[in-house]
C-alpha cells in the first residue's frame, strides 16, 4: 500500500513538470544506441552512455537515457530521495578514481543536448545546458556531406549496411547505414544518408556510436522541452555562442552557478585538456 501511496506521489509531481513539455510528433520507431566517449586521451578513460532516437512521421528526438532519468527523478522531492540513494551508492562502490564506472550504477546525465531533427521544418533544434543555465540553437538539417562507399558492407543487427564517410566538426567520420531501412537519420547531429545509421565513429574511436536495439512503437509520444524546467528558463543563442560559453564555463571563467551566488572565480590554473 505505501509502495503504491509513492507511485502515485510521484507520477502526481511528474504530471505538473510534464506541463512544461510539448508533444510535437509520435514516434513509430525508436532505437537505442551505445555511445562512448574517451574523456582523456591520455590515460585513455572512457565513459558510456545509452541514447535513444525516437522517429516519428515529421520529427525525430534524440536524447541521453541516463540524463532524461536525472532530470524525471530532479523533478520530484520523492525524485531527490531516489537520486540521494543512488548517489551514495554510486559514492561507495566506485574506487578506481582514474576509470568511469559501469554506466548502470552512475546516477549522474551523460549526453546533455536534446536533439529534434525537422523541428522547425528543415532545421534542427539542440536544447542543452550549462551547469544550471539552459539553451536552446538551430542548426540546418544533413550537416554532412558523405562519400558513399557501395563496395563495402557488413551487417549489424540483422541488416546489411553500407559504408560512408564525411568530415565534420573537426573529424574524420566513418558510418555504416541500413540498406534496407529508409530512414534518413541517426544518432546525434548524423543524417542525410538513403537509410538509418547503425553505427557511426570517428578516427581513433574517440566518438563511437552503435545501434544495440530497435523496436516499434504504438504512437509513443515525442516531447519537446526538459522536465522540472521552464520553457521562459531556456536562452535562444547560436551554436557559436553556445560553444564559447561552454568553453568559459569549463575553464571557470564567468561560471553560471559561481555567479548566480555571488563567486568571481578566477580560470583554472591547469585548465583542462580537451579537444
């Protein structure tokens, strides 16, 4: 009886964050893949982290798993009891101070952006934050321009794929799109490709993507905005100005969460190696 008193404690708070969300499209398909990311190239660290790609009729919604189960469980008081819990968990179990834990058991976001592709027509918004400031850019759909390499193939999940590689952002990328699933679409910023992008990754495996599932769905909902926040709290900028801020915040120069209590916070003496 209390565990069902909780449920509904808690689906009740959820519902008033859920307010502040926006249905914009259905999904029909959604696909899970597993991203990992080497954070220090030096000691070769990496960090993992399973995103979702919703697609719908119009609109399509990639996001982190683990930051969309921080910001539903930050949306609640019983919510903060939960992460509470699994923080000192986490704190307790994780020894090796050098190495990112299993994923399962860290209760902190991974990917912060929220990715809509064809939201506005044609374009792509990326909502994302800043320690406790949000953000949201647009971007132009199909960023990359790929090279389509027909003879080579090989199979993921039961499909053929297809080879094809692009620059983009700095990188070398390489994909491997479904021949015979006709969606133009992938994980993160990745489309513009005559089939679903299974798996996609840089030179030197520094950005991995790979699809490890892919189910229908009866009309699941595809939600704009971030749960517990104000859609006024969201700051219209450039993808430009985002990066920039991003890079400030980082080296502690005009740190959000410093200033908003008052802190001037002088750069980091080692500031941070990072690409």
């Amino acid at each position: 009886m209390k565990k069902l008193q909780l449920l509904l404690l808690t689906l009740l708070s959820l519902s008033c964050f859920a307010q502040d969300l926006v249905v914009i499209d259905t999904a029909h398909i959604k696909c899970s893949y597993v991203y990992k990311e080497v954070k220090d190239t030096l000691k070769g660290s990496t960090r993992e982290d399973l995103v979702y790609l919703q697609i719908g009729a119009k609109i399509s919604k990639c996001y982190s798993f683990y930051t969309h189960r921080f910001d539903s469980l930050t949306s609640s008081d019983e919510g903060w009891k939960e992460l509470h819990a699994m923080v000192r968990a986490f704190s307790a179990n994780w020894k090796d101070k050098d190495s990112y834990p299993a994923p399962a058991s860290d209760p902190f976001p991974r990917m912060t952006a929220y990715l809509y592709k064809n939201y506005p027509q044609d374009r792509m918004t990326v909502a994302d934050r800043l320690v406790t400031d949000y953000y949201q850019y647009e971007e132009d759909m199909n960023l990359q321009e790929w090279d389509l390499q027909e003879d080579s193939t090989k199979t993921i999940l039961g499909h053929e794929c297809q080879k094809a590689t692009c620059k983009f952002r700095g990188r070398e990328w390489t994909a491997w799109f479904a021949l015979d699933i006709p969606i133009s679409d992938g994980p993160w910023k990745f489309s513009g490709l005559p089939g679903l992008i299974m798996e996609v990754y840089d030179r030197g495996n520094q950005q991995y993507f790979c699809i490890n599932g892919m189910q229908k769905v009866n009309a699941e909902p595809i939600s704009y905005g971030i749960i517990g926040i104000d859609p006024k709290r969201i700051e219209h900028t450039t993808h430009r100005a985002f990066l920039k801020a991003r890079y400030a915040t980082i080296r502690n120069d005009g740190n959000p969460l410093a200033e908003s209590i008052g802190l001037q916070l002088s750069p980091r003496k080692n500031p941070p190696r990072f690409d």
